[in-house]
C-alpha cells in the first residue's frame, strides 16, 4: 500500500515504494530488451545500449508519439514530471505498451527551490535519491568535456602570447590562432546555481607571473546550458556527435573568424567522455512501467528536450511513447516542434498540456507564490474568477499546439483541494477552445487516478495530424525570430540590441550558420520576457541582447531580457533540508 501524498513527502513516498520496485533487470524484460542490449549501473537502473536495440528493431514500425508540454509555469512548476509519469501509469493501468522519456535532473535546482523534477506523490520514478544525485554521470561527462575545451582554449591563449611563431611550431608543432580575448563565447560550466559565477576574471598573475594562464573576463553557465548538452539531446550516433563535437565555436580570432574546438584540437578528447553518455538511462515509475531519463533540464536556457535517441529507443520497443520538454508551451514545446522534431524526423501523434489550477489563479490574478515561503492563503479558498482569467493563458497555449498541426489534450493536474467548479470551468474553457480536456488525479491516485487521462491521449492519438514547423531554415535568422516572438509569445515585435545586431549580421552572412535552427534563451515565468508579466501580456516588444552560437549542436541561440546561463541560488535552497541518516546510509529530503 503507498503512503498518501496528501501526509507525506515525494522522497519518503519513494523510499517506501523502493522497498518493493522490480530489478532493472525485470524492468528491461519487461520493455523488451535483450541481456546484451542492458548495460546495469547497479541493481535498479542502468544504461540501454541504444545502438543494438535500433539495429535489432530497424523495420519495425514504432509506436505513437506523445509530448506533454505546460501552460507558463508559476516559479513552484506545473507538474510536467509527474503528469508525464501520471500518463505513463495511466496507460499502464488500461493495458498498453508504454515507456517514458524524461530529463536527467540538475544538481542546481535539486540543491535549490525546484527540486528534481522526478515527479511527485504516487507519480514519480524511482530509485529518488541515485537518480537526483549523478546518476550514471553523464552530467559529469558532460562538465568535464565542456571544461576541457576551456582548458584548451586558456592554455593556447597563454602560449600564444608567452612564445613567438617558430617556438610555438617547435613546441606543439601548432599555427598561431591570434585568439581575441575579448571575443570569447564559450564559458565554464559547473551542475548548480552559483550566481557570484556570472562575471569572473581567471588567469591573475600570481607568484608565477605569466605561467599562471591568461588574464581576462571569463564567466560559468549552468552545466545543462552547455552546447556539450545540447549534442547529447541531438545527437544520433557517436559518429554525428564527434561530428558536432568538432564544430562548437568557442572563440574568434582578432579578424573575426571562429575558432572551434577542432581547431584547438580537443574535439576528439572532448567525445571520449561523452562516449557511455550517449547510452540513455533506464529507470521506473511507481507502478513499474519503463522510464528512460536523458540529457537535461532548463528549456528558458538550453533546448530543454529528452535525446532523440532516447525517444528513438522508446518509440521502438512500446505502443506508446511520452517524452517531456521543458516549462510551457512557448518554450519547450517550441523547442520541441523546430528544432528537435526537425532533427529527428520524427512525427507526434499528440500533445499533453498541463495546468494546474493554481497556476491559472496566478495568471488571474492571485498573489505570485515564492520558492521556500509558505503558499499565499488566496490559493487555499475557491475563486472561480481567477481561474477563469488564468485561462487566457491556457488558452493561447493551446493555440501554440495547434499550430504544429498537433491534437492538444489538456490535463487537469488536480490536487485534493481544487473545488468541482473551479475544475468545471478549466474545462469548460479549454473544451471552447478546441482541446481535449482529462481531469487526472494521478499525484494523488497513481495510475488510478489517470486513467480518464490515459483514455483522452489514447483517442487523441488516433486523430490523424497535420504536423507542420513553424519556420523554414532559409528564412533569414532576424524574421524567424520576429515569427515565434509574434506568433508564439504574442509579442508586438522585437527590438535588438546593438550587439545582437552585429553578431546576427555576421552570422546571416555566414552560408553554413544562416540555416541553423533557432534556440530561443528567455524567461519560463511569462509569455514575454519580463518574468512579472502573468496570463497573456499584451502592448510589448522582445528585446533580444545577444546572439550566441551553437555550430556543434546545429543553432542559433537569441538571448531575450535579463536572463541568465547561470540561475542564482535562493535564500531558502532545498540542501539546508537534506542529510544522512548515518545509521543505514539513506539520504532524507530530496524532492
């Protein structure tokens, strides 16, 4: 019997389901994989070795394709998560074949005000604490192949400057690169959220004077920021990711041209971390159904999708297949339809989008909730109105679904002390609007309690698409971004900054980077890119500061507002309630 949600905590939930999951070997037996295709990391989860399955099953026709995506998210989340590992429940309590893919957590908000993003109550995967603390240690690889091209680069530059041309040819047997070190757009990476990271200056001369490196502005970004990241979700096979390993920028020289990591001549070195990493993670719900977790969170920041491999194998081996992208439909989604899809080839069948009520109050009007300060009392009585305001923003995520030519359904993600006419009016409204509507009760009930839910994907599925992106790669990078600012955020237009002008003008003029996919960088916490704007803000401009580029990972990256690669860390992160029981070894409060 699990514990209730309603009186205890997501992690102790999961350490007394723990107590009972199936091995991860029964768990691949389940999905369908053979001995040699199951790499275990331990007896409860492991990694699958995608290669094998995709060569076994090639021919095979794959299952429907499912994406659950959310309304703007209040700073406390919508749910995704659970709602992904409530569906997959639900689908396993109505008698079909399905799998999940989700996102490996950051130990930024793991350690921080969000959690895991593991899902919650009786709809989470588990084993909890392995899977919020390194896991299999891709994030690692990740942060060590990132670093080493920093490494790379800050070494040449020292050495470029401490020797003439014929020593340098002697030495390393290497040209000048003549490196601009006001013209660097690579960082450092480190998994938390550090803001005093921002803005540094490395490489001071100390008691060894100039071989203590090169002096100059440097900055860290949060590690699933990294282009290393966005190749891992990208990628198809080692060979394509070696190929994008080579062409990630990380500066320019004083003429202007990029200097790549192949040209440093760390690319190689770089993908021999990344080599176990490629493999996706296999885990399980509550219920035992296969969960596959793979590259990372943060879709205001980073793409913000499951791999493409991952869903590749998922798509393979069950009759249903539900992979997660991240924050609301504007993001994520976004993210999701042009760029991933685009990458994958692959086709939804449908699309999830979650709300909660009490997001749709605080798009209606509700006090904003803080991280780590108790809920407003206004969310603990019944207002219809509210909630009838929030949906505006509902609503027009749905549009954002449709658009792609997807069927959108919208769950309900209830929570015991949501009233029946504050429900009856979501639905309602979403129904008016052309969605499918599920009332699931599945972080309270399990899969039980989503099954109305798991009936609604199924029908939808069934619909026949009309699957279309929203841009088409040669139209010019500045209309592409005017397109999804106007007709996915609602904004009036977009406004660039000086920089972000010459950066754009340089790289339009660029044949090989003018038909990259965009990568849009601004806030989760609204439409626009002022995080205080809740529902549907209207009479506003985008403001695009900066255009970074990805060549590895295949996009353009517009930077919009105030926002940050690196998140900074609250005043009450969640590893003040974290600890070890020293007795058995259990660590207490993840979430």
């Amino acid at each position: 019997m699990a514990l209730d949600p309603t009186k205890h905590a997501d992690w102790e939930i999961a350490q007394d389901a723990e107590k009972n999951m199936k091995s991860v070997y029964e768990i691949s037996e389940t999905f369908g994989l053979t001995k040699e295709e199951l790499l275990p990391q331990g007896h409860y989860f492991g990694k699958i070795d995608y290669r094998k399955v995709l060569e076994r099953l090639d021919g095979k026709p794959q299952g429907k394709y499912i994406d659950v995506t959310a309304i703007t998210p209040t700073p406390l989340g919508e749910g995704k998560s659970t709602s992904t590992m409530g569906l997959v429940e639900g689908l396993g309590k109505i008698g079909k074949s399905v799998s999940a893919a989700i996102r490996q957590p950051s130990g930024g908000p793991t350690m921080n005000i969000k959690g895991s993003a593991a899902g919650g109550g009786l709809a989470q995967c588990i084993p909890l604490t392995p899977f919020s603390l390194g896991f299999t240690g891709d994030i690692n690889a990740i942060m060590n192949a990132h670093n080493l091209a920093m490494v790379a680069l800050t070494s040449r530059m020292q050495h470029e400057r401490n020797y003439n041309d014929e020593q340098l040819q002697r030495l390393s047997g290497m040209k000048r690169h003549d490196i601009d070190p006001t013209n660097v757009e690579m960082g450092w990476i480190i998994d938390y959220c550090c803001q005093s990271l921002r803005n540094i200056v490395i490489g001071i001369d100390g008691v060894n004077g100039k071989s203590d490196g090169f002096m100059m502005k440097s900055k860290f970004g949060i590690a699933v920021s990294s282009e290393v990241m966005a190749i891992l979700a990208v990628a198809t096979s080692l060979k394509d990711m070696r190929d994008r390993m080579g062409k990630i920028v990380v500066a320019y020289d004083k003429r202007g041209n990029p200097i790549t990591t192949e040209d440093l001549e760390v690319a190689g070195a770089m993908t021999a971390w990344m080599v176990d990493a490629l493999n996706p993670n296999l885990m399980q719900t509550l219920e035992g159904q296969p969960v596959i977790v793979h590259a990372g969170p943060f879709a205001n920041i980073a793409i913000g999708q499951s791999s493409i491999v991952a869903d590749q194998v998922g798509l393979k081996l069950a009759d249903y297949h539900v992979t997660e992208s991240g924050f609301g439909a504007d993001i994520g989604f976004e993210k999701f339809w042009n760029l991933k899809c685009r990458f994958s080839k692959l086709v939804p069948d449908a699309a999830v989008v979650v709300a909660t009520i009490r997001a749709l109050k605080c798009h209606g009007g509700a006090p904003v909730p803080v991280p780590g300060k108790a809920m407003p009392e206004e969310y603990n009585s019944e207002n219809v109105e509210w909630v009838e305001k929030g949906c505006a923003n509902l609503i027009h995520h749905i549009e954002n679904v449709r658009k792609a030519g997807i069927s959108p359904v919208v769950c309900i993600n209830a929570f015991y002390n949501d009233t029946d006419a504050e429900i009856a009016k979501v639905r309602e409204m979403a129904e008016a609007a052309g969605a499918k509507v599920a009332l699931s009760r599945h972080w309270e009930k399990g899969g039980d309690g989503a099954i109305e839910f798991a009936e609604a994907v199924v029908e939808a599925c069934e619909e026949k698409s009309d699957f279309k992106f929203l841009y088409e790669l040669d139209m010019p990078i500045k209309d592409r971004i005017e397109k999804i600012a106007t007709e996915v955020y609602g904004a009036d237009g977009v406004d660039f900054s000086s920089d972000a002008n010459a950066q754009l003008k340089r790289i339009q003029a660029d044949p090989e980077l003018a038909g990259l996919g965009l990568c849009m960088v601004k806030t989760h916490l609204s439409l626009s890119d002022n995080p205080a704007l809740k529902g549907v803000p209207k009479d506003w401009r985008l403001n695009i500061r900066e255009v970074l580029t990805y060549g590895g990972a295949g996009f353009i990256v517009p930077v919009a507002g105030a926002i940050s690669l690196m998140p900074g860390t609250g005043s009450n992160p969640a590893f003040r309630r974290i600890d070890v029981d020293t007795e058995t070894g259990k660590v207490e409060g993840v979430f």
